[in-house]
C-alpha cells in the first residue's frame, strides 16, 4: 500500500494505492484516506484517477513524426537524438530564443523548478511561461500589489470549516471541488455561505434552505458588486477602523472610491437587488469568523486584478487577513498552481519567486546553479505572448510542452493549433 495524493486538483486529497485484484481494470486500486482538505472522501476524479495507468491511448513510449507526416514508436535513444539535434541546428541558425518552454500548474514543485532551470541553463532561452496565466495570475497580480507576496490560500483549507460567513466569488466547488463542500457545512447552517455566480450552479444551489445567499451579477460585474458591499459596509459604519489604522495604507482613498456605488447604481449594473445586496454586506459584518474567497469566474477578465483587489479590499475593511479564523483567499484551480510559479516556470521570476530582473536574486540563483548571473536570460513574455509568436519570422521556431494542452485549453485555441503547426519543431511530454 502506497499513501499519495490526487493529482487533479488544488484539494491534493489523500489518496492509498494498493496492487489491483483484477486483471481487467487499473493495475492500482485507489482508496480515500484522511486528510485535512478531504477528511476521507474523494470526487470522481480521485475515484478513477487510476484508470489513465491502462487507458488505450496511454503512452508507453516515445512517438515521432516520420517522413510520411505521421507519428511512429522509437526508442528514447532517437528520440532524444532527433530532439537535440534539432534544437542545436535552430539555436544556431536562429539563437537560443528560437526555443521556448510551455510549463503547467500540475507540474510538482520538483518537476516545475527542473523545467525552469533546463529552460534558462540548458537551452538559454528567455521564452518560459506555464499555463497558470490561464489560472489564477489576476488573482496572484491583486496579490502582489496589496499584500507584497501572492499566495493561493495563506491558511489551511480546515480553518474555512469554522468560519460563520463565506463569501464565494467566480467557484463552482461543488462540482469541481466537491470534498470541499463539507467546509462549508458551518457557515451553511448559519445562513453565511454567500455565492455569486451569474448561473444557478450547483454551489449556488447549496445556498438553499436557509444556507446563505446566490447573489447572480450580469456576467463582468462582480467588481461593481464587491464594491456596493464595500459602500454599504462603509455607509453603515461596518467596517474595522481600528485594523484598518493599524494594519493598511490608503483607506480613506478606497473609501472615496466606493462612495459612488451606492446600492442602487450597483443593482442596475448587477441586476442583484439592492435588498440582497444589504444582506450580504451585513451577514458578513455579523460573522465573528468570515471569509471571502475568488475563483477564475471572478478571476478571468479584462478587469479580473481590480476585480481581486477589490475583493481583497472588502476583506481588509472586514478585518479578516492576518485573524485566526478569518481571511481572504484564492482558490487554486491546477494541482500546484501556486508551486509552479514559485518555483521557476514564470516568464519574470527565478525560484523561490525572485524576480528576474533583480541583479542580486540573479547572481543567488546563479551560484546555486554553478553558471554565471550573465548568461541567465532575462525576462520572458506572458504566455499568451509566447504562443503567439510561435513559427512567425524572428519568433519562436521550437517549443517544449510539459503538462499543459495549449492547443485545448489556450486562448483563441484554433490560432493556437495553427501556430503550434508551423514549429519546426515541437516536442510534447504527457502521459
């Protein structure tokens, strides 16, 4: 018996593996064990996590295009060959940003930090990104600039268990996180679980019965709406003066900011009446232990940083970083969203989240890695940045692929597969 983890998600539950009884099925069986995050259930992911061990498509080899324009066995020793040699013959026609390395947020902090690191020494290329742009850097941006440091869940998952009031933006947990819901059974039992989502999902459903509030925004405003809370939590004098006096800067600007969205303009822009809306500013002031928590609905739009600060905005003026039993957090879609930045596979950072453009975390790096801070490239571009400069002239003529799907899950994925076409060169590692 083997104790892991499931792979699929940001839960990471706990998971056995033991040697299967059955010859026509995975040659591993999984089982749910304890956790914090899972306290003993499993999704359907987890279930048959297994399966992709004896799926028909799985690969147990390398594959490489032939001259008939199709993919043929070979062994590692060609494979390899073929993949070296034709990254030399570009890099020296082209140079070394002809190559560039698409990375992904199910990578474990081992594989992510090797990847990046092969990016920079190995093939010296500036051109590494990881499909967490997709995920949650709007959330990891709003961050930065409020609290210095982006962190996912700055507290453990157990701690939303007590909480008397949960505010959920932009997250269909029930369906794509579904041990989580058993978190959320306190705040659901006072009447606190707080949903918005513009559909009636099945977490939204959980609201029912006396479980909270389903707060349903014209799709794209769920800033204006964190910022009617915001205004009524101020205009009803709701908001922690003495945390916000000692703990932030720049209160009463955000507190100007909000005053021109009062409840009623926020209900025309929203279509959340102005009654809910009080509601819900008003179940969060009560609760002794709240959170409020975004997802990549909230997260995943032009405005989706200011979406996030606002949202961190209306937690900071509850009082609710830095308190035991209170926060604000992000939820992490990919299994290790949060370790693949942190540890390399981001176009602007070096492990351990050290920007690229610092001399001194360059020249830390660099001495771990025995090369010279110089021949570290510098600062890549974002990833959709990246993938649109695939096979254009002066662009990108290779590109590495490790635990990510562009070609599926990228922006405008039909321009994406076209470019993807045009490599001379593309190398994919996937199971």
């Amino acid at each position: 018996m083997t104790a892991t983890h499931c792979p699929y998600c940001a839960l990471q539950c706990a998971t056995t593996l033991t040697p299967a009884t059955r010859a026509d099925g995975p040659p591993v069986q999984v089982a749910p064990r304890q956790f914090p995050t899972n306290r003993g259930g499993l999704c359907q992911k987890g279930w048959t996590s297994a399966e992709v061990l004896s799926a028909p498509d799985r690969l147990t080899e390398p594959w490489l295009r032939r001259a008939d324009g199709r993919l043929h066995p070979a062994t590692w020793d060609e494979a390899l060959g073929h993949v070296a040699a034709e990254v030399t013959r570009l890099q020296a026609r082209h140079g070394r940003d002809s190559v560039g390395v698409f990375g992904g947020g199910g990578l474990t902090n081992e594989k992510a930090y090797q990847l990046g690191k092969f990016a920079r020494v190995a093939l010296g290329t500036r051109f590494v990104d990881y499909n967490g742009r997709f995920c949650m850097s709007s959330a990891a941006a709003a961050g930065n600039q409020a609290f210095g440091l982006d962190r996912g869940l700055p507290f453990p998952l157990a701690d939303v268990a007590g909480a008397d009031a949960v505010l959920l933006l932009g997250s269909n947990v029930a369906d794509t996180m579904p041990p989580l819901v058993q978190h959320l059974a306190r705040a659901r039992e006072r009447g606190g679980l707080l949903v918005v989502d513009p559909r009636r999902s099945a977490t939204a459903a959980l609201t029912g019965e006396g479980g909270g509030l389903h707060l349903q925004p014209v799709p794209g405003t769920d800033q204006a709406l964190l910022l009617g809370l915001l205004h009524v939590l101020v205009a009803e004098d709701r908001v922690a003066h003495d945390y916000l006096a000692a703990r932030t800067t720049g209160w009463d600007a955000v507190r100007r900011s909000v005053s021109e969205w009062w409840p009623a303009r926020v209900a025309d822009l929203t279509g959340v009446p102005e009654s809910r809306l009080r509601q819900a500013a008003r179940v969060l002031a009560d609760a002794d232990h709240a959170y409020v928590l975004t997802g990549r609905g909230a997260e995943q739009h032009v405005d989706g940083t200011d979406t996030v600060t606002a949202a961190v905005n209306l937690a900071l003026a509850l009082g609710l970083p830095g308190r035991v039993g209170s926060g604000y957090g992000c939820l992490t879609g990919q299994g290790n969203g949060q370790g693949g930045r942190e540890h390399g596979q981001k176009a602007d950072q070096l492990p351990g989240y050290r920007s690229i453009d610092d001399p001194a975390a360059r020249a830390h790096v660099a001495g771990v890695w025995g090369v010279e801070p110089d021949s570290l490239p510098g600062k890549g571009v974002p990833a959709v940045d990246l993938l649109r400069r695939l096979g254009r002239a002066g662009g990108i003529r290779a590109l590495f692929v490790h635990g990510s799907n562009p070609a599926v899950s990228a922006p405008d994925a039909t321009v994406v597969r076209r470019r993807l076409a045009s490599l001379d060169l593309l190398v994919v590692c996937d199971v």
